[in-house]
C-alpha cells in the first residue's frame, strides 16, 4: 500500500477533526489502524490529547501535580510499608502436593534437585507469595537499593539477597 498525495490530504483533514486512527483507516480504506498512526507520527501531526474541562488552567495544574504525587508515593509507600515490617515469619518448607490456597509458592532451589522446596510461609490475600518473596517479584521502579537500608535487613533476609 503506498500513501497518495490524495490519502495524505484525507488524512490530515481527518486527523485535524479529531477522527480515531481506527476511524480514518476505515474512511481511506485499504490501510491498516497502525498504517495510519505511521504515516501521522511522520507527518509530524499533533498528538490526540483530550483536554480536560477546567475553569482555569490555574487550578487544573494543581490537580495534574497532585495526582502525579499521589500515584508516586502511592507506589513507593506499598513497597516501603513491607519493607518496614522486620518480622517475617520463617520458612515453612513445603512439597508442591502440600501446598494450599494460603501458602508461599516462591519455589527455593532447582526442581532437579532433592532438596528443592516451595516456601510456604503465609501468603498476602490475592498473592501467590508471602511478603518477603513480594518483594522479589515485584519490584518498584528504579534501584532496589533506593527501598532497602542494608543495615536494617534481618539477617534470614540477608542470606536471601546473597543467594540470589
């Protein structure tokens, strides 16, 4: 498919109306949704952004920053709150036919070997781990090392980051 002279212009006067990429594909005809996002993004067309209805701009950069601010300290402070909590309960070592709906499934070890196990401790509500191996699994954003002060990391946890 090659974009005509007469495609192009349909597509700015379509993209200038506030049409879907999906919606202009359909109009030309015999091009594809993301045929149509290239060919604009080459055309330097302005992105589609829904403005949002503000009596002024004054107050819809406050909301903007303070929403920015609750998503960020959100996501740290669920990572920082687990952090916080020093006492993990210890290792439950369990075989993959003993555990249960309420059991750690961080697997320990390789599956080839005899002293593989599964952790077993008790896991967070809607989680397959418990809280240490959460926080293996997922992971905040950026360095590790930003979340973990090494000098307050009990010293089962301590082994754990070694071993892994």
């Amino acid at each position: 498919m090659s974009w005509t002279e007469e495609k192009v212009n349909k597509l700015r006067e379509l993209w200038g109306k506030g049409k879907t990429a999906s919606q202009i594909a359909e109009i030309i005809g015999g091009i594809t949704r993301n045929a149509v996002i290239g060919k604009a993004h080459r055309l330097n067309l302005s992105a589609k952004i829904k403005t949002r209805t503000a009596s002024s701009n004054e107050n819809y950069n406050i909301s903007t920053e303070q929403k920015n601010n609750k998503i960020k300290r959100g996501r740290r402070s669920k990572f920082k709150s687990l952090i916080i909590e020093k006492d993990f309960e210890h290792e439950n070592p369990k075989q993959l036919e003993e555990l249960d709906e309420n059991s750690c499934k961080w697997p320990i070890g390789h599956p080839d070997e005899k002293s593989f196990y599964f952790c077993g401790r008790t896991s967070l509500k809607d989680f397959s781990y418990c809280k240490l191996h959460l926080l293996y699994a997922y992971q905040p954003k950026g360095k590790k090392e930003d979340f973990v002060d090494k000098e307050e990391i009990p010293e089962f946890i301590g082994k754990k980051i070694k071993s892994a």
